[in-house]
C-alpha cells in the first residue's frame, strides 16, 4: 500500500486504522481535516481508511466527519427520550419554577432540557426570549404566544438533535442570559462530563454569558463518567438533580447546600430569587447571527 508515493507496510497501516478507530470512540465526531492532522495523514488515505472501517462496521461515516457506533453511551437523541422518563418530569417540574417573565434564558442540548420545555409548553410564563442550540426545543415553544426563540448558527449533529462548532460558539457572544438551563453525560466526585469536546467547549461559551446556570441531570447519570470533563464542583453555580443531598455528599460530591436543588416530585420554591436577575440583555447593537423561528 502506498502514501504520497511512499510504500507503508500492512502493519503500519492496520496501527494507523487502530488509532483512527480509538480517535473516533474517545471524540465521537471529528471532521476529516481534523483526522488528517492528527494522524499525519493525506485527506485521500483518512478517507480510504474509513471506508475500510464503515466496511468493518467499526464506524458509520457522516458528511465531512466520522461519528463512531457506540450507542450503548451514546444513543440518539429519540432513543434517550425514553430513558429515566420520570426522574426527567421531576426536574422539569422544578425547573420550570425558575422561569420567570421578561427574562433571557439559555436551553441546552438534551432530553432533560426538552423534558423542560414541555412542561413549559403545558404552563408557559410570558413574555420571554429563549436561545437554544436544541432543534426540538426552537421547534416546540416557537408556537407559544409570547416567547421569542432564537436558534443558534452551527453545524447539525443530526442524532443528537443538536447546533455546534464555532458558527454557533460565535453566535452566542451575541447574547447575555439570565439563566442558563444545562444538560450534562455525567457526574461524579470530580464534577460534570460530557460526551463531546465540542459540546463542552459551547457550554463554557454559554456558563461565561450567563448569570446564572442551572444544570439539569438526572440520577442515571449519577456517579458515572463521561469522555469529556467539563467542570468542577467548585464552578457550579445550581444542581438540580432528583439526587438527594445526602447522597451526593455520602459520594464524595462537594456542593454547597444552597447550591443543590432537589426535584422531589413537589413544588418547590425557586432557589433563584428574582432580585438576583440582572436586566436581561440581547445585541443591543442591532441584528443576531442566529436563526429565529
């Protein structure tokens, strides 16, 4: 076999395909001009390589990148809906307590975000604008009265339902949010995981444009771990888990009390005080890189 004229062996070759292949099950999605850099290769060998792996059924090749076939971690976005159904309504439940008029709010990627927005839909409160890279979530509350929803610019992950990458990094510097309703893959003594780089690194973008943020997860993902860490403890401003706190301090989890909110299944009180909220503020100097539905 041959690359830019120079003869490899089929060793080299199988080691290379190897490492391609523990690339794509480590970041899950990453484009072909990423792949090229990181293996030192051609674009035309990075392609004959994945064709060799979506031939083993190692991979299943997207549109200008690769995304790996482990759905036991990484299912889609419609096959998640399904899973811890109820523990997802407790927090909506509570979640949607937080919400107030004429406000500025952030909804994530995820089923527990859309679990939140359904319970909005049933009870909503107006007027308020929502920013959301959530395609499901744009498309639901779009058709309530009152609310204002913009969609991030970026590049579909079309399983997991989501807008990222730098277009909508870049879009988000537009806005500044009130609060920020977070999803995450895990947690665990250390803090809080997600299952891609490129999620995390809009999250960040999201949490430094935001006053406050509240992130959202349910007690599956509870003392379990994730590819990617995201934050620590330390930097968490709300939990809002159906975890008790006892249990999450008995494993090791250090949150402050009154930064942990328990979705009980009853109507607790906000823990987000509405003197707290600065003026919720969009581009004040014209129009937004986003797409309004």
């Amino acid at each position: 076999m041959y690359d830019a004229g120079v003869k490899v062996s089929f060793q080299v070759v199988q080691a290379r395909r190897e490492k391609l292949a523990q690339l794509l099950e480590h970041h899950r999605y990453l484009p072909v001009k990423e792949l090229c850099r990181r293996l030192g290769v051609s674009e035309a060998t990075a392609r004959r390589d994945l064709a060799v792996l979506v031939e083993e059924k190692k991979i299943t090749r997207t549109f200008g990148g690769a995304l790996s076939e482990f759905n036991e971690r990484f299912p889609s976005f419609r096959e998640r809906q399904s899973q811890a159904s109820r523990p997802k309504a407790k927090i909506a439940k509570a979640a949607r307590l937080l919400i107030e008029p004429d406000r500025t709010y952030f909804f994530d990627s995820g089923t527990t975000i859309f679990a939140l927005a359904e319970t909005f839909r049933d009870n909503p409160v107006t007027p308020i604008t929502v920013v959301t890279s959530n395609l499901p979530v744009g498309e639901m509350l779009a058709a309530i009265p009152g609310v204002r929803i913009f969609q991030l610019a970026g590049e579909l992950l079309h399983r997991q339902s989501t807008l990222v990458g730098e277009s909508a990094r870049k879009s988000l510097d537009f806005w500044s949010f009130d609060t920020a309703f977070l999803s995450a893959e895990a947690m665990n003594a250390d803090g809080l995981w997600n299952s891609q780089a490129g999620i995390i690194e809009q999250q960040k973008v999201v949490l430094r444009r935001s006053s406050r943020s509240v992130f959202c997860i349910d007690s599956s993902k509870f003392n379990q771990t994730a590819p990617h860490f995201l934050l620590p403890w330390s930097q968490v401003d709300r939990l809002l888990t159906d975890v008790p706190y006892e249990k999450l301090t008995l494993s090791g989890i250090s949150i402050e009390r009154e930064h942990h909110i328990w979705a009980s299944g009853k109507d607790p009180s906000p823990a987000i005080p509405a003197e707290d909220h600065p003026t919720p503020t969009e581009s004040g100097e014209g129009g937004f890189p986003v797409h309004i539905l």
